[in-house]
C-alpha cells in the first residue's frame, strides 16, 4: 500500500522563479494538505483540497497556489519566489466522508526547496 | 503569535526511564490535540490524540494528558526506548476531523543507552 509520495525530494531555485510540486494521496484517500516547515519550526498549514477545490487555507500570499486532480493527487505552485519561501514543503492526506475528515493524516517525506 | 508552543528544543532521557514533553497553548477554541513524531528524511507520523472532553488518553506507552484550565498538555513515554529518538511536535486543532493543524515548534528527544 502507497503511502503519500511527493517530488521532487530536493530542488534549488533563486529568487523571483516559479516552482511546481507535486503529492500523490495514499490509496484510499480523497483530500491533501499542503504545509510548510521552515527551518527549527513545525508545520505550517498553507492550503487544503477536496473535490479539486480549495476547501481550507492558511495565512499564506496568493503567490501560493494550488490545484487538485480528478486522481486525487495534488501540486503546490508557488510564484515569485523569496529567499524566505526556503522550506521543507510536507504534503498530508486524509479520507473526508462527506461531514468531516476521519482518521489521521498521513505525511510525506516533503520537498526541500531552496532559494538562493 | 505562536498559538502551540513547545518550549524545550530539547530533551535528553536515559533508556527505559519516563520521558515527558510538554506543550502549551493559547487558544481556547482548540478542542482536538495531537503529537506527531518525525524521524529525520521522512515526514511527521501520528502518535496519540486527545479531545478536549478527556483529560488522559493512553496507548501502550504513551500517554497524553491534557490540562484545559492551564492549556497544557504533555506527552509521557514509558519506558523510553532508543527507538523513540526523534523530534516530536504537539498540534492543536479547533474542531476534529478540520485537521487545519495548527503545529508547535517541535522537542527533539534523544533517549541515551
């Protein structure tokens, strides 16, 4: 059984460039989450996405974006990009049975971003 | 302004002795709270939750207790095994099943031989 895959694992970009990155659910689920860890921090919620629509989102610019697919699988766009968009970007899925998520979330292994 | 704070970076523990994490929290419409325990190059993995109607909840080895009055928590590991070395983070949310969660900086435990 697939867990939550995401990729690429590591990427390095500078500054004002765009970068796409892209989750893949654990079989079974339907909704994905997309966080931020910065450095010596915890996760930080940026968006959530059921039925292809944005559901949920954190205090993130519009330069974050998102975009879910009839699959389930999910990609995170981020435009523009600062020095201070340098993260581990975690993505986290979870069943919703039509009131409220059920079970925990599952995360992947994330995507180091680098922004030089 | 840090809703879930977790303020000991750190925490070292001799094996098969308690280990005890603590995190507090500053908002009162949480009413759901996790740890999750992450081990390095993979991502966060759910341990333990409790709802805000409990005020203990255990499995196994861990417990998590939870204090409403003085928005705390706390994570006990017994007996701490080198297996549980890891960075542990505390997570709050408003409503179950929301899963907007809200994370504490983490505590980095390490359990010594």
């Amino acid at each position: 059984d697939a867990g939550v895959t995401q990729s690429p694992t590591h990427l390095i970009k500078t500054r004002g460039q765009q970068v796409t990155l892209r989750c893949s659910p654990k079989s079974g689920h339907d909704t994905v989450s997309w966080y931020q860890q910065a450095l010596g921090q915890g996760p930080q919620f940026i968006f959530q996405y059921y039925e292809e629509e944005e559901r949920q989102r954190g205090n993130f610019p519009d330069r974050f974006s998102g975009h879910q697919f009839p699959n389930y699988s999910s990609e995170l766009n981020v435009n523009a990009l600062l020095l201070g968009d340098s993260a581990l970007y975690l993505c986290a899925s979870s069943l919703y049975d039509g009131v409220a998520l059920t079970g925990e979330l599952f995360f992947g292994e994330g995507s180091r971003l680098t922004v030089l | 302004d840090q809703q879930v704070k977790q303020n000991s970076p750190s925490l070292s523990v001799q094996e098969g002795r308690i280990s005890i994490l603590n995190c507090d929290y500053t908002n009162s419409m949480f009413d759901y709270f996790l740890w999750y325990k992450k081990y390095p190059a993979e991502g966060p993995t759910f341990l333990i939750s409790i709802s805000s109607i409990k005020d203990k909840n255990e499995d196994g080895r861990f417990t998590v207790f939870l204090n409403k009055s003085a928005k705390h928590l706390s994570l006990h590991i017994v007996p701490s095994q080198p297996g549980d070395s890891a960075v542990y983070f505390c997570a709050a949310s408003d409503i179950q099943g929301a899963q907007k969660l809200v994370f504490g900086q983490g505590t980095r435990l390490t359990i010594n031989p």
